[in-house]
C-alpha cells in the first residue's frame, strides 16, 4: 500500500481517494461505512491479516460485475464503484449466515460463548430469525483431553483464524484443516487429543476464535464445591494483569485499575484468605535474580530465561529440548504462592495442608494445565487446585450479584498479600526482567537504585533489547513476546548467535495483558496498551518499587526458607522441565 498514489473511489455514492493497494473493507472503514465480516481478523501490531475470505460475510457489490466479492480481500482500484447497501449485498450477506447456523448447534443457551459469540451477533445485525435449510449436521465429539482448552468442533465455521494465530503467530504448527468438503474442520493433526499434542495452552487461538469452537475448560464450579465445603479452608490469589482488565466486563474503560474492588470482591464470595500474586511474584525475583547473579559469577549457563510463563516453558519443551538448560528453574509466581500456602502459611495458621484448596484467578489458560503437572506437586498435592480465568471469574462475580463496579476497596490478606511495583509489572512483557533487574542492580553494587524504571525495556514490540550498566558490566537483556518472535531467538542461543546475559520471554503478545484468559479484545491493540499503561501506573503508585524490600518477603526467608537460592527454596521454590515429543 502507498500513500503517495492515491485512486479515486465511490462508496455508496460517496466519493473519496484512498491509497493504491487497500482493500474494500480498508476503504469503507476509511469513509466510516461499516460492512460486517467474521472471518477478518486484523491484527495491526502484529503486522498481520486473516485473509481467508471463507465466511463472505463481507460481500459488496462492484458496478460492471457479475459476481460479489469479499471487501475483505478485494483491493481497491482506480474509478472502482462500490455498493455496500444494495439488495444483493444484503441478501448475500443474510444467506452466508443462514447457511452457517444451518450447520450449527442450536444450543446458545449454555453455550461459553453466549452473548460474546460473534456469529450469534451478526445473526442478530442481519435480522436473522429462521433457519432456512434444515439437514446433516456435523456430529463430533467435544474434545475435553486437556486440563485447558475444550475443542468442540461441531462449533467450528471455518474462519481459520485459530490457523493464522497457532502457525503465523505463535509458530506452534499444531491447528490446521482436516478433512474435506462438508466435514472438515479445524484440529491437530490426525485429529489426536489436544493433550496429545505440542500445544502450549497459550490460548491465542481461544482468543480469537468466534464461537465456541475453542475455549476453556471450565472450572467455576470446583471453585463454587470448595466454598460451600465447610471442612475446606480455601485460599485465593489473584495475579497482576486482572487488576488491569477485569473492569472491561463491567462496563470500565480498558485499563481501569480495580485492585482494592478485586480484594473486596473475593472476600465476598467467601474465600478465608485473599492473597496476591504479586506477593509471589516478589518472591519469584528474589529467587530468578540470585539464579541470574550466580549464573554470571560462576559460569553458569547463560542466557538465564525466565521462566514464569507456562506456554513458553512446554513450547521450549517440544520446540527446543536441546536447550533445557537455558531457563531458569524458578516456579512461576502463582505455583510459588500455592507452595508458600501449603507449607508456611499452614503450619503458620495451624491448617492441615490436605485441607486446604488453592484457586488461581489467572489472565492465563495455559496456567490451568501447568497446575496439573506432575513436578509441580508437594507431597503427591499440587500446589495450586484449581485456576479460573479473568472471564471464568467474572462469570462467578456476576452469578453472585456482586455490583462490582460499586464496590469499595479493601486490602489483600497477611502474610501473603503484600507486595511491590515491582510485582506488579509482571503483568506486561518487559516487567519480569525489569523487576529482576532493580534488585541484581542493588545486589551486585551494594548500591541504591534510584531511577527504576528501565524504559528501554518497555514497549511491546515483538522482539527488544537492552544493555543495563552494573558496575563494569553491561547485562545485555532480550526480551520476545508471542512464541513467534521467542522462536527467533530461541534459534539464535540454539545457534550460538546470542550474546545475551538474560532473556525474558512471554508467549502472548503483549504478555499477560494480553493472556488467552483476559476478556476478548477481538485484536483491538489499543486495549492492550491501556491495560500495559495501568501497569505502570500501579507500579509507580507504590511506596515499594523493588522486589527485596518487600518485609513480607523478608519475613518468609528469616521465618522458613533461609536465604534466597538456599537448600530450602531449592526444595520449595524450584523444578525442572522435560523433553516432549513434538507432534
């Protein structure tokens, strides 16, 4: 597309000169005419487009043409004249979605995707209200093999937006089309379990998908068991990017920060404790930055990666088992602080740890099959129960008659409820070696850090760099965001090009503002960035800015696990990873 040759186009009798090389679709946007589609999914930050045009929903009508085209994929092009409106536009339209919920199971009603299904609103828009064609349908079995994505495929229309975003997105290769004609759908090869298969449960592919053809597993009703057991004491914990985006299904404006309302929230719907992640995820640099500093000062592997997202750790596992060696061994955040729970807090408070329950409320689907790895156990327990996403937890909120967005504030619980700014950027990509690094700064030096925020660690494009000045060093730092970009420079260490002393890697874009969990942004980017915004505003809201000076933190370590890196947090606070069969 160039903006320097403009051509010259009607649109509905609305003249107007648009960039050569721009598509219909582009056009109207351009001139505020709206034309639906449902396949098109534009994803401007990532510098790519579904350019199926399977659905023709989008379809215009072009003087001098027989056919209608998709405004979607059609370009513009000199003296072009375009209806948008007329009634063969229309009908066709209507009919491309009539023949659509002709194959599609009528069961809106408990359908996950209910009122936030995209096929259910343009049904809606187009003024649809009869099936016209009644005969086979597509009769599959739901696919419930994982602990966190559902793949019903009787659900699926063939948009094959999950396609672009699992191979030309995140490069995981696993989703592709099976089959042929009326029966072909979208799955993984040979149509195998998902759990069967390389994914990673980033979710990206729930993100986008339409309907209900993807989504999460569901796990709101353990959570409702658990409270209503009076023998349990249930425990929840909630991680830095919800507090960021959890508003939006109420009505707040992306970006709107909710931290005070969540703790209020939580203690209403009956949790005995309220505890925040970002208190783990404090512990989590103080464990990551001693890893970091004895790596540099003892030979040790580097680059160090961190190791806090799930997705990125089993898409290492599958994609690049040579290089198991190269993540940190730290848990993430939210399995430290079921650890922390299980363990400290119990014999703290007197608690049998067989009775307690640990929720997560992540921004994460992949969080929910991490839960149930094996390694991640004490004791034949896991040390998280069970994990609801940002959507799962604001279905629960509205089934409870919480008015949420009137509630007032409250703190999270002690011990496990204090924390720093530092924790809290680890919602955003970029943060987590941003927190590690304010305190190996200080470690390293003995000297105070007075300007902490590392701007050239910000941002969110796909791939950064940064050279941070400690003593005579310059700790050269990588940072990707999607698995696509954290391929490149997986590739590069594999290859011995980098020359990096620490990369973080978050396998959504965005990081987990931008989770497979968190509510639908339908690829608007500029939701994403309001949400990485209020990060940083809670950050700088906070009296504490570096993970070390968190007296909770403190109190753990001189109270139970001794010193940061020490036997005990080897034992408590760390694991290991696994070579998996790449399908």
């Amino acid at each position: 597309m160039s903006e320097n040759n403009m051509i010259n186009i009607t649109i509905n009798d609305q003249k107007m000169q648009v960039p050569e090389g721009i598509t219909i679709l582009e056009a109207a946007h351009k001139a505020g005419i709206r034309i639906p589609t449902l396949c098109h999914l534009d994803l401007h930050d990532l510098k790519l487009v579904n350019k199926t045009a399977s659905c023709r929903v989008c379809t215009v009508e072009l003087k001098g043409r027989n056919s209608l085209v998709p405004a979607c994929v059609t370009q513009a092009t000199d003296g072009m004249i375009i209806r948008t409106d007329s009634l063969r536009a229309i009908n066709a339209r209507r009919m491309a979605v009539e023949l659509l919920l002709s194959n599609h199971p009528n069961e809106c009603f408990t359908c996950p995707k209910n009122l936030e299904c995209e096929l259910q609103s343009l049904a809606k828009e187009l003024g649809v209200r009869d099936i016209k064609w009644q005969g086979e349908k597509m009769n599959y079995e739901k696919d419930l093999s994982s602990e966190a994505i559902v793949k019903d495929p009787n659900k699926c229309i063939m948009c094959r937006r999950c396609e672009t975003m699992c191979n030309e997105v995140q490069t995981c290769g696993i989703l592709s089309a099976i089959g042929r004609g009326f029966k072909t759908i979208v799955g993984p090869a040979f149509n195998i379990p998902m759990k069967d298969s390389s994914c990673t449960y980033c979710g990206q592919c729930v993100a986008v998908c339409p309907t209900a053809a993807l989504t999460e597993i569901n796990h709101t009703h353990k959570v409702w068991e658990a409270l209503s057991d009076p023998d349990k004491h249930v425990v929840v914990q909630v991680a830095p990017a919800i507090r960021v985006a959890l508003g939006e299904l109420f009505g707040m404006e992306p970006g709107t920060i909710v931290t005070g309302k969540l703790a209020t929230a939580l203690k209403r719907m009956g949790f005995d404790a309220v505890f925040d992640t970002d208190f783990a995820a404090d512990l989590t640099i103080m464990e990551e930055a001693s890893e970091l500093i004895h790596r540099i000062e003892n030979g040790g592997k580097l680059p160090m990666l961190t190791s806090c997202c799930p997705a990125w750790v089993k898409f290492i596992e599958h994609q690049f088992p040579e290089l198991l060696d190269v993540p940190s061994t730290c848990k993430s955040p939210h399995i430290m602080l079921g650890t922390i729970t299980k363990t400290y807090y119990a014999k703290k408070m007197g608690l049998d740890p067989n009775k307690i329950v640990v929720v997560s409320v992540m921004p994460c689907i992949a969080k929910k099959a991490e839960a149930a790895r094996p390694e991640l156990t004490k004791d034949h327990t896991n040390n998280v129960d069970i994990v609801v996403t940002t959507r799962e937890f604001a279905t629960m909120l509205k089934e409870a008659g919480i008015d949420f967005k009137n509630l007032p504030d409250s703190d999270f619980d002690h011990p496990l409820g204090e924390s720093t700014g530092a924790s809290v950027i680890f919602g955003t990509t970029g943060g987590v070696i941003e927190a590690a690094i304010r305190t190996a700064y200080e470690w390293l030096t003995g000297e105070e850090l007075k300007n902490v925020e590392f701007n050239q660690l910000r941002g969110m494009a796909g791939i950064r760099e940064g050279t941070v000045k400690i003593k005579d060093m310059d700790i050269k730092i990588g940072i990707a965001n999607g698995l696509g970009n954290a391929r490149k420079l997986l590739e590069d260490i594999r290859d011995g090009k980098s020359t990096y002393h620490a990369i973080e890697i978050m396998a959504c874009p965005g990081g987990c503002i931008g989770g497979g969990g968190q509510p639908y942004h339908h690829g608007n980017e500029e939701v994403v960035k309001k949400r990485q915004q209020a990060i940083y505003q809670e950050d700088r809201s906070k009296t504490l800015r570096k993970s070390h000076e968190n007296p909770e933190i403190l109190k753990l370590y001189e109270e139970y696990l001794g010193k940061p890196y020490g036997e005990k947090s080897h034992e408590l606070l760390h694991t290991h990873y696994e070579a998996r069969e790449r399908i």
